[in-house]
C-alpha cells in the first residue's frame, strides 16, 4: 500500500514538473486511499525519491492534527540530503504545526554551520524566533542584509521589519 501512495505521488509529480505540487493539490487525489492514506504518507518519508519525501512532508501538513503522530519522523527531515525536502520541512513546521518544536532545534543548530547563505540564516531565523535569548546569532542574521541573493534578503529583511524588495538595494546598505 505504501508504494502505491508514493507511486501515486511521484505519478503527479512528474505530470506537474517542472512547477512541483504542494499538499493540498495532491491530498484530494489520495482520498481513495481512505483510513490507509496517513500511513501511507508517514511511510513516504523515508521514501528513496526526494520529490517523494518533499510531497509527504507538505501532505503531512495538510492532515493535521492525525498527522501529529508523525512529527518524530518529520524532524528527521530537517537532516534529509535534499536541501528542497529540508527546507520545506523547516517551512511546514513552522507553518502547520504550530509553536516550533523544541525538538527541532537540535536538526537546526547543524544548520548553523552550513555553506548555503539561506539555509544557515533561516535557520538562525527559527531558532531566534524559538529562543529569543540567542543573540550571539543576530550578527549572521545581519551579514544576510549585504549577501546578494533575494531569498536570504528576503529571510532578513522580514526578520528585521524591513519592507521587502525582490531587488534588495545593496548599495544603500554597503557601509
């Protein structure tokens, strides 16, 4: 049963590519699956295909509060090799299930050392927003306001009230 869901997954995922699929536009089309569908989903993410895990992450947001029961397996993703499925993790987490875990902090201090600007500054962001205590990571968050790339702008600009702009002013903010 659980690779027909995964199957089914990766089916509308390569029907969509290049634009990818979010929970709610996958979820009605797993309904047949019925009381087997949100165990199904739990097992896609340990899924091979990351498309697949990423999906199961979104979906898993979608059915809560049942999928509750999986936020476990879910904080293991925060550590997935795919930067998409992390992130998206870290996203859904935040977004769907309510005040951040403390479980996840653990998964994101590793972030913290990471190469890619948008992952590390994201997760500064949550642990901040965690644990406002941390301050020895406001110094990063800021480093993200002279990095030219329009997510990390956007993750800082927002984290320090700024108004966004797909087109960060950069030599406004050169000293």
């Amino acid at each position: 049963m659980n690779n027909e869901i995964a199957d089914e997954i990766m089916e509308m995922v390569s029907i969509h590519h290049p634009q990818g699929l979010f929970g709610h536009q996958v979820l009605p089309q797993l309904k047949h699956f019925g009381s087997d569908l949100l165990a199904g989903v739990i097992a896609c993410l340990d899924d091979s295909r990351p498309e697949v895990r990423l999906v199961a992450v979104e979906i898993l947001g979608e059915l809560r509060p049942d999928s509750d029961i999986a936020l476990p397996l879910i904080f293991k993703r925060l550590a997935d090799e795919d930067r998409l499925v992390r992130v998206t993790t870290l996203r859904r987490l935040e977004d769907e299930f309510g005040p951040f875990p403390v479980e996840a902090l653990p998964h994101l201090e590793s972030w913290l050392d990471c190469k890619d600007d948008y992952e590390r500054i994201l997760a500064a962001n949550a642990i901040l927003r965690h644990d406002p205590n941390r301050t020895e990571l406001l110094p990063m968050i800021r480093a993200g306001l002279f990095i030219r790339h329009p997510g990390v702008w956007e993750l800082t600009s927002k984290f320090f009230g700024l108004p966004f702009d797909a087109e960060p002013p950069f030599d406004d903010l050169m000293p």
